[in-house]
C-alpha cells in the first residue's frame, strides 16, 4: 500500500503545497526512512529532528523549523490527531476466507485451522483445531499450537514454540489520539510481534503489536497464562513471567528478569537483567538489575519487608 | 416463553392461592411490569414497594402489606433462593447448529462462523474465522469482529466498533443465592449486553450480560486486553480502561473516565465523569468526577503521593 | 507409553548400571508406584525417603543412601533438571483431526465441535460450537460448554457443569528446571485436571493440569471471568472466587472459601474452610478457616481496617 502525500494530508486535513511524494508508511523520527511519514508530538525528541530520515513529518510551527531541508514539515497544532488519522491508510486490509499455506515437512495441521495468505510454517509444525493465523504469518519448525490460538497477520513464531489456547498474538496495541471533545481516534497499530525461539506462552495471554516496529518476546521466554503484553515491550531472553502480569508499553525487561503473579510495569521504563520482582508488584520506574523488588510502588525487597514490619508497629501503638 | 404464576410458585415451592395469571420474566421492583414477578431482598429498597407495577413479589411476612392492592404477594422468608430458583424458567435455550443471518450490504462473513436464530448485520460487517453470535445479536454498520469472538445471545453491538480475538461479550454474570448448607444456587442471568457504537474492545475480554435490563458499553470507549466488566455495569462514553482492568456489578462509570492498568472497582457504585483512577487502584466508593485517584483503597492522587512518602519516612525513623 | 529404565537414563545423561526395569511414569516421593520414577530435590521431603515405593529415584549422593533397599537411586547433581528431561518421554501425543466421542442420551453437539480419541460424554451435554475436547476427555450429564471452550486430554468435567466461552481447562502447569546457563527446560504436565458436580466457570479462564497427579475444583464450586488457577490447586466445595482471582501452585482451598475480585494466593499453602478473602488481597501464607482477611499481605480485615485508619492518621501528622 503506497500513497501520495497529498492524498493523506487532503484526508487528513493539514496544507501540504509542493512537488508530490510518494508514502509507504509510518514511523519514528529515529526509524522513519526517505518513504515514511513521522510526526513530532513531545519536545522530549526535538533533539532527534535535525537527523530524521523521513520524508514528512506532522510538526508543530514552532518546531518545524529544526527539520533537515530535505523534509517536508507538515504544520499543524494537532500532529498526535493528525498522526492517528493517517494510520488508518496503512491499516492492514482484513479478510475471510483460508488460503493454503506453505508448509514444512511432516506438519500436522487441523482442518479448522484458518490461513491468511502468504503463511509459512517450518518443520514439524502442529496446530490444533481452532487456531488462525493471518496474512504473513510465519512459524518455526517443531512448534505447536494448541487449540483456539489466534495470530495476527505479519506475526512471527520461532522455533520449539509453544503456544497454549486462547492466547491471541498481534492484537493492536492500546493507542489512541485525543479530540478537544473527549472523542478517542485510534492510531492503527502497523507494527508486529516477534516470538523468538523456544518460548512457551500460556492459555489467554494478549500480546499486542507494535504501534511501528516490533514487539519482542526473546529467546527462551516463559510466559504463564492470562498475561497481557503491551506494544512495543521487548521482553528479554529467558524471562520468567508468571499468571496475570501486565506490562504496559513499550517497556523492556532484560534477560531472566522474573515477574510474579499479578505483577505489572508502567510503560515506557526498563528492569534490568536479573531482577526479579515479587507477586503484585508495582514498577513504576526503571529498576537496576540483579536485585529483588516487591510491591507498589515497587521498591527493594528487603526495604519492603521493613515497611511492613514498621506498619504492623503501627498498629502496635509503636511509632 | 411464558409461564403461568402457579407453575412457578410450584416448581420453586412457595405459596400461591388465588387467579392465575401468566408470567413473561422477572425485574426489580421498580422495573417489572405488569407480567413480570419481582422480589424483595434488600430492606433499603422498601420504599419501592408501594409504586412497585409488579405482577407478583416474592417477600418476607414482615414487609408483604406494603405491595401495593393488585401486587401479589409470594410470601416466604428465602426470597433470594426462590428468585434464583424462578430464574431458571426464563433462562434463554441454547442450541447447536448455525443459521442465516440477515445481512447488510457488503458483509464479509467467514465461513466457518456460527450464527444462532435471528442475527442481523448491518452493511460492510466484517467476521473473521471461529466466531460465534448467538441466538437475536445484533451487529451494526462497519463493525469488525476479529477471530475467535463471542457474542451470547441478545447481545447488541453498535457501528464502527472493533471486537478483539478472544473476547467473550455477554456471559453470565456472577450471581448466586445461597442454600443454609452453604450451596449455591445460579440466578440465571436474563440481562443482556449493549455495547454502542465506535467502541474497541481489546482481547480476551469479558462482558457480562447484565441480570435483569442491560450491561452497557457507552458510545466512544475503548478497553483494553484482559477486563473484566460485570453484569450490570454501565461504562460511560469516551471512557479507557488500560489492560486487566476489573468492574464488580452494577458500577458506573461517568463519561471519560480513565482506568490505569490493573485497577478495579468495587459493585455498586459510582465513578464521576471525567476521574482517573492510576494503575492498580482499587475504588471501594463512589468518587466525584474530574480528579485522580490511586492506590487502595483509592484515594485523592496528591494525598497517595504524600502517604507513600510519609510510609518511606518510617523506613527513616522519622515519624 | 513405558520405556526401559535405561532409554530414560541414557536419553537424560544419568548413570544407571544394573538390570533394566520398565517405567510407566513419574510421580512423587510419596505417590510413586514400583513401576514409576520419582526425584529428591527438596531436603524437606527427606523423610519421605525411606518409604517411598518408586522403582528409581533421581536423587544426589548425600542422600541416596536413605532409599529403601527395593529402590534404584539415579545419582545426580542436578535432581530437578533431569527430572525435566525425563518427563517429556511421558508427555502426551498431541495429533490434529476429531474421532467421534461416545455419546450419552440427548445430547446437542454442534458439527463444528473437535474430538480428540475416546472422548465420553453423559447424557444431555451441550456443547456448542468452536469447543475442543481432547484425548480421554470426560464430561458428566447435563453439562454445557459456551463457544470456544478448550478441554486439554484427559480432562474430567462432572455432572450439571457450566463452563464459559474461552476458558480453557488443562492447559499446562508452569513448571520449568533451570540450567546454570540460566535457560529453563520445561517440565512436562503429565497430570490432570478434574472439575466436579455443579461447578460454574466463567468466560477466559485458565486451570492448569497437575504436574503430576491432579489439579481439583471440587462440587458446587462457581468461578467467575478471568481466574487463573494453577497446578496441583485443590479449590474446596462451594468456593466462590470473583474475577481475576489466581492461585499459585499447589494451594489448597478448604470449602465455601470467598475470593474477591483481584485477590491471589502464594503457592503451597491453605486457606481454611469459609475463609473470606476481600478484594485485591494477596495471601502470602496460609491462613486459618472461618475469618476474614484483606490487604497484601493479606491480614486479619479488622485489623487492616485499623491499619488504614492509621495511614490516614500518618496524613494528619499523627502518630
């Protein structure tokens, strides 16, 4: 799906005047390349305008001027809305019906199992009755699928997976843009999930995909059931995350980081290799490697277990 | 389905001598209508006994003499029991087997999805594989349902909404009433699910049909992955719910309200439009409108802040 | 499936030197039969040593000289590891396709509904569409199973059961060994899961199977949308759990148990019989019968009813 500038901002609504380009996406002032649209929306990046590689960039005035010359600035007071209006036209096109994917040998694949097109399985791949996988899906060899397990289009399984029921991969991220009336305008979710080998994920789980780029589940990752896995989390190699953790976006856990039962992260922070966080955690900043944290707001294991002899004192009539 | 009084008060073993009369369904008292049997349970609602327009109340001796003179009185003392126990006659019959739905324009349906009786679609419905829609859904203009969704019978799903993988929408809701050897009786659930237009719904949800009259999902909102609404909640327009979000039963939330991750309510209450409630928050009373909350039980967001830094001064021997 | 003494040990990297036995499975110190493999990995369970009737035990130097005479010690270092490696010899063969199950009286099963092999049901089961039923699955008279349930092999479901659209029953316990390179080798759930009479569970649910032996949720039992249950949980007649409820492994619940919505268990531990857990509290031991308890971790609810009251006061510059 490509498009000319001027066919989006027309859509869109922001003035563009100028030689017509042609667009083939959306990303990141970092990641976007000579064919992309980007946008500015926190002052926090305005460090990285000067080096963007992309070929427009929804811009307010006041910063539109720190773009490298050959971007185009496209001006508006609303980049955010702007940017979720333009996502819908790289909105991956869905629809029924199953297509015959290429298969590895000695697969064994249910007849219910719904194909997108353009699916690739490995070696040995079993997939039990129930499961879909979307356009472009791939899938290591030797992994198994069990029953009623959704894919997503453009998500990719690695090798000696396994994949319990119910677990959906590719879900669109929780993004949305904001009107001055309170309305909430979704920012299609372009990006994938990448599941790296040997990782198992258990029955329920919802690991979206990224907003742009990828999602990262890493080598060796055990996941427990019910667990919700926002966009563009990378979840580091042989991590350990056990039932109803939630990670909010586009945070990341260095390798064998441990999450108890119901533990979760805000967004946007990194645990370092390592640490373990104790059941029904909190973290609610970047936390160091190595150490164990427990509760909320997450803080060192032992400093907690102090806090609550001190709160029992309390009740105790101690100070 | 109708059923005669005396059929019923014979089956659940109450008393009734007099006319008989024909019986549609079951409400409270201050919805039933004049073919409806209701109950009396609850003391604090006594002063709805005298307007109530039921055709008959299952009540204790003690409070009968308020009904008003065309109300029959169901006298017993387990009024709760033998609500649970009514229930059971009006419960929906589920069947096998797929039907015809009626179709809008332009509908692309996947094969292998499973329609009860009576479903209708409005134009350009698009339905991924391994859905199910039960007996009389409706499902509105431009609606998208991912795979693997279910719709329970009676639900009502407005235009332009999108349905994650996984997502159950219009299961039973958690009520029981409760034998004196400590058994549970199931109040069948004769409620439904109306979810309005341009609502997101992410994966793995669930979405209880409300008891009696509805469970709604108000026009705008967006949730997350992994909530949990229960029967007879009213969530609020433009309102976001991040992942794991719980409601206990009978909650409201105002318009654009914000629920971080994690968080919950308690039943029977409600949350001002326009509050926020930060991840992990547990709400254990109605909140007024248009402030943030935290913590549990949730209080005034600057007031948490200060009480976690008065609980980390105990750690520093300060008072 | 049985293989010789000698597959296992040569397949696992353990020394074994003596005459062959045949192996039927594994099990624990205390439940091993003489045809069955059993480890020593916890010093806590030394006692057990002496009376155990395994054919072998996978077991360190120290100690395996507390075996009985009958007993084969499989001498190791590293007990826990290899005890992952042999259990995958015992893991089910899972295979695509639908037999056709053994039908009682009345039964409506819908066409789309997959059977693994010798799959029985009683009479007058419903099930409706989307549902897997996998090898050896049992489900009791008068049960229904919503859309899109998924019953791993071995499965039993009792009598008058209600079982929600997305829960998945059986799914694998999260059970892993660790190498020192900080890798995990899954331990394969070789056990089972056994739901009893007159249980109700809600929508998106997920009940491990037992690593060995099996997980119960006994008679009367009503679970709610979004629980996770884990191996080897025993969860007592009539026990109530509100969504979003987990239990870590191996916890047992006495009967008519409350859970609040949110509320969790530690693993290995009691809760006794008509215990109440409020909403969001988080057990971390076990906890007598017949009380309440609130908070995490989870105490005595008066008390932290005081401990509020006495956070709220740290506010006001009380003591």
């Amino acid at each position: 799906m490509t498009y000319t500038l001027s066919q989006i901002t027309e859509d869109i609504g922001v003035d563009f005047h100028g030689e017509d380009i042609t667009i083939e996406g959306i990303h990141t002032l970092s990641e976007a390349t000579s064919t992309q649209l980007s946008f500015f929306t926190d002052s926090k990046y305005a460090s990285q305008l000067a080096d963007t590689k992309a070929a427009a960039v929804l811009i307010d005035e006041k910063h539109a001027g720190l773009l490298p010359s050959g971007t185009i600035a496209l001006v508006t007071d609303e980049a955010y809305l702007k940017l979720a209006l333009a996502s819908k036209f790289f909105a991956h096109k869905l629809e029924s019906g199953t297509s015959e994917p290429t298969l590895g040998k000695g697969c064994d694949i249910d007849k219910s199992v719904s194909f997108g097109k353009n699916v690739t399985l490995g070696d040995h791949v079993v997939i039990l009755p129930g499961c879909y996988l979307g356009d472009n899906v791939t899938v290591g060899s030797g992994t198994l699928l069990h029953p009623n397990v959704t894919l997503y289009h453009h998500t990719k399984i690695g090798s000696e997976c396994i994949i319990h029921s119910g677990t959906v991969i590719g879900c669109d991220g929780y993004g949305f843009a904001h009107t001055k009336l309170g309305e909430h305008v979704k920012i299609y979710q372009n990006g994938n999930v990448v599941v790296e080998d040997d990782v198992e994920i258990g029955a329920n789980c919802a690991i979206d995909r990224a907003v742009f780029g990828t999602t990262y589940i890493r080598k060796g990752t055990k996941l427990d059931n019910l667990i919700q896995i926002a966009h563009n989390c990378d979840v580091g190699e042989h991590t350990l995350c056990a039932a109803q953790v939630g990670l909010a976006g586009s945070t990341t856990l260095g390798r064998n980081v441990v999450m108890g039962g119901q533990s979760a992260t805000a967004g946007h922070l990194e645990v370092g290799a390592f640490a373990t966080i104790a059941g029904k955690g909190g973290v609610t900043k970047s936390l160091e490697g190595g150490k164990t944290y427990a509760g909320f707001p997450a803080i060192d294991h032992k400093m907690w277990l102090r806090l609550q002899a001190k709160m029992m004192g309390l009740l105790k009539g101690k100070k």
